[in-house]
C-alpha cells in the first residue's frame, strides 16, 4: 500500500494515495468570513471550487506557516451516503510517496482524534494513518456540502490528468 | 759593803762562790764513785769463787763418771780419761786457795779439803780401777765390781762429806755476797741524794750570785738612760741618781755634772738669742710689709753691728724703691692705653681684612661658576649648532618623502574609485543571478509537484504505471535536490551581496580617509618647507652664540686667576694682620701684669 506522507506540526502522517487526487502548490484562497474553524478558505480548481481545511487547525494545533513544500492536497472525499466531494487539505512539508506493507501496520490502542488510524514504525520514526472518512465532523460535513446529490462530476473530475 | 766593791770584784766574786760550789759537789761525787767501784769488785770476785767452787764440783763429778764407765766397760780410753780428771783436781782446789787468800777461815777450810780429796782419791777410786783392771774382760765384771762395798753402799761417806764441805765453802761466799751488794746499794743511795741536793744547792746560788750581779750592773743604766731620754724630750734639769760607789757611780756623777754645764749654757745663749730676734723682728716686720706692697714702713733700728748697718742698707734700698715704683706705675698706665688702642685699630682691621677675604672668595666662586656655566653653554650650544644641522637636512628629506607619499595618495585615490564601480558592478550581477536562481526555484517547486502527482497517477493507473512510477520517483529527487542547491546558492548570493555591500561602504570610507590625508600631509609639506628656511637662517646665528660664548669663557677664566691672586693676597693681609693682634694681644697682657703688679705697691709715705 502507498501512502502520500506529510507533517502535521512535528510529526508525520500518511494519506492512502487511492484517496489523493492532486497535490497543488499553495495558493491563494478564498477567504470564507464565519465559515467554521478549520476552513481556511475556498481554492480554483480548474473551475471548480473546492473548500480547503487546514490539517493543523483540524489537529487542533496553532494553523501552519507557509513553508515552500506546504501543498494543498486535493482528495476525494467520500460520504457516508457514497457520494465523493472534492476537497483541500493544506498540509506541511508534503515528501512524498512511501511503500508501507500491512504487516508493519499495528492499531495505535489510543482513543484520540477520531480521523487517526493504524500506526507503522520505520527508520525515520512513526507514521499515522489518515482516515478521511472519519475526518470531517458530521455539522462540519453539512456545513460544506450541503447537497449530497451532485457529487458524481466531483468523482470525475479527479481521474482527469 | 757589796756596794762598795768595784764591778770588776763583784763580777769575780759570784764567779768564784759558784766555781767552789762545783768543785765541793765534784769532790764528793768523786770518794763516793771510788766507793762503789770498789764494792763491785768485791761482787765479782765473791761471783769467781762461787764459780771456781762450782768448777771443782764439776771435776769430782767428771772422775765419778769417768770412773764408773771404765768398771762398766773396762777400755782402757776411759781409764786414760779417768786419770787425766784426777789430775785436773789438784789445780782447782789451788785455784780456789788462791783466790780466798783474803779469807783466812776460807783457807784453812779449803786445805782440809784437798786432805779430804787425796785421801778419797786413794781410798775409792784407784783401789777400785785396780780392782777393775784385774778383773779384765772376764765375764760377769761389770756386775762384780756394782757389788762392791764403795759402790753398792748407799751411805757414800767419803764422797758425801766432800760434796757437803764444798755447799758450806758456797754458803759461807753466798752470804758474803748478799752483803756486800747490800753495801752496794746503801753507797748508791748516798750517792745520788749527794747529787741532787748539791746540784739544787749550786743551782740557787747561781741563780742568786746572777740575780745580785744583775741588779748592782743595770739599775745604775736603767737610770742613767731615763735621765738621758728626759733631757732628750727638753727636760733640761733631769739627773740620775748615783746609787753605787763604784765605775758607774761615777759616770752618773759626771753626767749630771756635764747636765748642769749644758742647762747654764743653754740659759745664757736663749737670753743673747732674745736680744738678737727683738732686733731682726721689727726689721722683719719693715720688710714684710714692703714684700706685700706697703712701703711706707720705716726703720727703726740703729747701731753700729750687723743689724744696725743693715737697717741703714734696708732704708736706703726703700726709698730707691718708692721712687722706681712711682715712675713705673706711670709709664704702666701709659703702656696699657697705647696697647689697648692699637689692639682695637688692629681688631678692626682684621674684621675688614677677613670680610675682604670672604668677599673675595664669594666672587672667585661666582666667577668659577660663570666659567663652568659658559664652558658647558658652549657645549651645549656646540650640540645645538650639530642637531640644527642635522634638522636642515632630515626636514630637507622629510619633504622629499612627503612628495613621495602625496603622489602615492593620489594613486590610491584613483585605484579606490575603480574598485568602487567594479564593486558596484558586482552587486548588479548578483542581483541578475537573484532573479535566475528566483525562476529556477520556481521550476524546481513546479517540477516537484509535478513528479508527486505523476506518482499518484502512476499509481492509480495500477501495474501499468509501475515503471513511469520510478521515473516520477526519480524526477522529485531530481528537483529536490535542485531546490536544496538552488537554496545553497540563494544564500551565498546573499552573503556575497552584503560582503561586497559592507567592501563598497568601507571602501567610500578609506577613499575619504585617503583624501583627507592627502591634504594633511600637503599641509604638513608647507610647514616643513618653512621649518627648513627657519632652522637655515639658525645655523649662522647659533656661530655668533658660540663665538661670543668661547669669549666669554676666557674672559671668566682670567677673572677667575685675577680673583685667585687677590684672594691670596687677601689671606697673607688677614694672616699678618691676626699676628699682629696676637702681639699687641700679648703686649695688652704684658702692661695689664705690670700694672697689676705695680698696683700691689703702696708707695705715699
């Protein structure tokens, strides 16, 4: 299994890279006045616009600087009721893709954030799974995507290049 | 009657008594010596008939022995022996007779006797030797002859009686013995209470006879020398008393009369003496006065003797004195003003001299001093007129140098203000190669992102995108490490930029230094050039000092000797003028004594 690894504050963490869509450079968002706490914004997306969370915020950690490799990664993000919507997530110091087999995968035991999954050792430390069903919170789901119905051409969109 | 005799008898006389004594004593003492001599002989010869007594025993005993020995063993050597005893008897017995000769009841006892003998000679012993000798050496003989009558018979009576005769002729020479020591011994006894009461006797008389002669011999000179001493001690009527009519009695006699001779003598020349001392005394008195200074005494003493002539001679010499004395006190007055005027004249100028003499030494060493101080201004100026020299030309070089280094200024100026703009060049190409690295850090981003999602897309297209998997893998090293040396890069440029930054400031900043000194050492050239034209114009003016100095160093040096003679002179004028002094000191004293001692005479009569 691969898995796109990036930091949130120091430590690393892992996305399935079924998941990913794009990795796009930082750009410049569109503010969203009282929009909820980890939205930073709304970003173009060849046309489209695609709400960004901020990994950090959602950690509840200090929102991240603007280093040269903080990307906006693009994912799929599937609903409970299976429909796929597109979304941003800015996150820090993005490396790269890493091999991890299912055997180096072992349950962290922890009861934290719900988004965390399974934890692997290697030489460079520990890595966390990302689980992005679990990522967005229920009002905060609603609050992005109101309507469920038109999620196929964001499905699309993303095998584009 | 002792006292009457002269010394010379009565010496005589106690000699004489004790002599007589002695010779009374001596004569005593000799009869009684005689005596017991005499007595002592009788003693021994009394002991030599008790021996001769004895000896005649002895022999009758000898032929006893002789005798028996020749019947016990019949030799005929014993017999020989045995006659030759009997022989010997008849010799003692005369002996004995000889020797009691003085004793006639002796005698005649000692002759009947020697009947006795003979007869026992006859009777026992040559019948029984011939008895004996015909018996020979018959067995038995010895026996034969102990039984016979004379020898076997205990009552022995011829034998006894003659042995009882004999112990009465001993007896009677005991007895005769035992008085005379008795004799003896009374003569002793006399003799020694004769000399020990007439050895006390003579003793005491001697000491009487010395005692008397001692007496009549020193009590006249006991005398005498008391008389002596007290006329010695002033006792001009001391006599000694004439105890004797003999040699010392009339020394006494004569002494005292010798005593009274010297007493009347001694009165007449004290009363001649008294007359003589009144005279010389009052002229004593003139002179003493005269001797402590008074004069005015006068003579009183006449006559026509010793003293009368030289009391005329006093008076005579005592009037010269009077007037002598008046014209010396005069003249010593005189004297001592003089003196003392002189003296104070002489002090005064002494004074003056010595002050000369100090004032003069003050100005030698003033001069002395201006000399040194010139000789030494001269060399200092010597060094000054070197050293001004030596200026001259370092400033000369000096400003050579200067010109040297103002050129060389220049220089730099101008090769500053070329590294100025080539700096300013620098940082302009910098900036050029800032906007290169900016695009191709940009492009390394763009191409990072691009490899991250052509390995996402690999990986969607599944197996099929596994090898452009690797490529997109290898293209994000690739431009990972673009931007990491792109960043190094970045960063140099920005040191390089602010280094060539901080060089172009510091540069801007020597440039001004340099202009600066420029026109420093441009001044700096002006103002040497006038030092130089200053310390030129010195060096002849620096010769006129040395050459005034030099004079004024010889000058000082002959003020110098000029003061030296002065102040030589100067002394000798001070040493004369205290030699001076002293003698008029000496000659003040001399006047001041001769007042004094005029002074002491009262010459007004």
């Amino acid at each position: 299994m691969k898995l796109l690894v990036f930091h949130i504050g120091a430590d690393r963490y892992g996305l399935r890279l079924r998941d990913v869509v794009r990795v796009v450079p930082l750009l410049d968002l569109k503010h969203l006045p009282l929009a909820p706490d980890p939205v930073v914004g709304l970003m173009d997306y060849h046309g489209a616009s695609v709400p960004v969370v901020d990994l950090c915020l959602a950690s509840g950690l200090p929102p991240g600087a603007d280093h040269f490799d903080t990307r906006i990664i693009v994912v799929g993000y599937r609903a409970p009721e299976g429909t796929v919507h597109l979304l941003g997530l800015r996150a820090e110091r993005v490396q790269g893709v890493q091999e991890i087999r299912d055997d180096q995968l072992t349950e962290s035991g922890v009861k934290a954030a719900p988004f965390l999954g399974q934890v692997a050792g290697d030489a460079r430390g520990m890595l966390q799974m990302v689980e992005l069903e679990q990522l967005l919170t229920p009002a905060l789901r609603i609050a992005l995507f109101p309507n469920a119905g038109n999620a196929g051409s964001a499905d699309d969109s993303g095998n584009l290049p | 009657m002792f006292k009457d005799l002269s010394i010379k008898r009565k010496l005589y006389l106690g000699f004489g008594a004790i002599l007589a004594i002695i010779l009374a004593l001596l004569i005593i003492a000799y009869n009684r010596f005689n005596s017991l001599s005499e007595a002592n002989q009788w003693d021994r010869h009394t002991m030599d008939v008790i021996q001769a007594i004895d000896g005649l025993r002895n022999d009758l005993l000898q032929v006893q022995v002789e005798a028996r020995g020749y019947y016990l063993t019949g030799t005929a050597a014993r017999l020989d022996r045995t006659r030759k005893e009997q022989r010997d008897i008849p010799e003692s017995i005369q002996t004995l007779q000889k020797l009691t000769r003085d004793n006639p009841a002796q005698v005649a006892r000692f002759s009947k006797l020697e009947s006795m003998i003979t007869v026992w000679s006859k009777e026992v012993i040559e019948s029984q030797l011939v008895m004996r000798e015909q018996l020979g050496n018959a067995p038995g003989a010895a026996d034969a002859m102990g039984k016979t009558p004379q020898l076997a018979s205990t009552a022995n009576s011829a034998i006894g009686e003659i042995y009882k005769f004999m112990d009465d002729a001993a007896a009677e020479e005991h007895r005769l013995l035992l008085e005379r020591s008795a004799a003896s011994t009374s003569l002793q006894e006399s003799m020694r209470l004769v000399i020990t009461v007439g050895g006390m006797a003579c003793v005491l008389l001697g000491a009487l006879v010395a005692w008397l002669l001692v007496g009549s011999l020193t009590t006249p000179l006991t005398n005498l020398t008391a008389a002596v001493g007290r006329i010695a001690r002033g006792d001009q009527g001391a006599r000694a008393e004439v105890l004797a009519n003999d040699e010392l009695g009339k020394v006494t006699t004569e002494f005292n009369r010798m005593a009274q001779s010297i007493q009347d003598s001694q009165a007449k020349e004290k009363a001649v003496g008294d007359e003589l001392r009144a005279k010389v005394d009052s002229l004593l008195g003139v002179v003493s006065k005269a001797a402590s200074g008074d004069l005015t005494g006068n003579i009183e003493v006449t006559g026509s003797d010793a003293i009368g002539q030289l009391a005329q001679g006093l008076d005579r010499m005592f009037e010269n004195l009077r007037s002598l004395l008046n014209n010396v006190q005069k003249a010593g007055i005189q004297v001592t003003t003089s003196a003392t005027e002189i003296a104070a004249s002489a002090k005064q100028q002494e004074a003056t001299g010595i002050e000369q003499a100090q004032t003069s030494v003050e100005i030698l060493s003033t001069t002395k001093e201006i000399s040194a101080n010139a000789s030494q201004l001269l060399k200092t100026m010597e060094e000054a007129t070197i050293v001004a020299d030596y200026t001259t030309t370092a400033t000369a070089d000096a400003q050579g140098n200067l010109r040297r280094m103002d050129s060389t200024m220049q220089h730099m100026v101008s090769a500053t203000d070329s590294i100025n703009a080539k700096l300013a060049a620098l940082s302009e190409k910098a900036s050029n190669i800032n906007s290169v690295l900016i695009t191709i850090t940009k492009v390394a981003d763009q191409t990072n992102i691009l490899s991250l999602n052509a390995a996402i897309e690999a990986e969607k297209a599944g197996e099929a995108g596994r090898g452009f998997s690797v490529v997109a893998t290898e293209i994000r090293r690739l431009a990972d490490q673009t931007s990491v040396s792109t960043w190094d890069i970045e960063q140099m440029l920005k040191e390089m930029q602010s280094a060539v930054s901080a060089s172009v400031m510091g540069m801007d900043k020597f440039s001004e230094e340099i202009r600066r000194s420029v026109g420093e050492v441009r001044q700096v050239t002006d103002q040497l050039s006038g030092v130089m034209d200053q310390v030129q114009k010195l060096a002849p003016q620096f010769d006129a000092v040395l050459q005034g100095m030099q004079s004024q160093a010889v000058g000082a040096e002959q003020i110098s000797a000029t003061m030296m003679q002065l102040n030589d002179a100067t002394q000798q004028t001070v040493e004369s003028l205290k030699a001076t002094s002293e003698a008029v000191h000496q000659l003040q004293y001399a006047a001041g004594d001769l007042q004094t001692s005029v002074a002491n005479f009262a010459v007004a009569v």
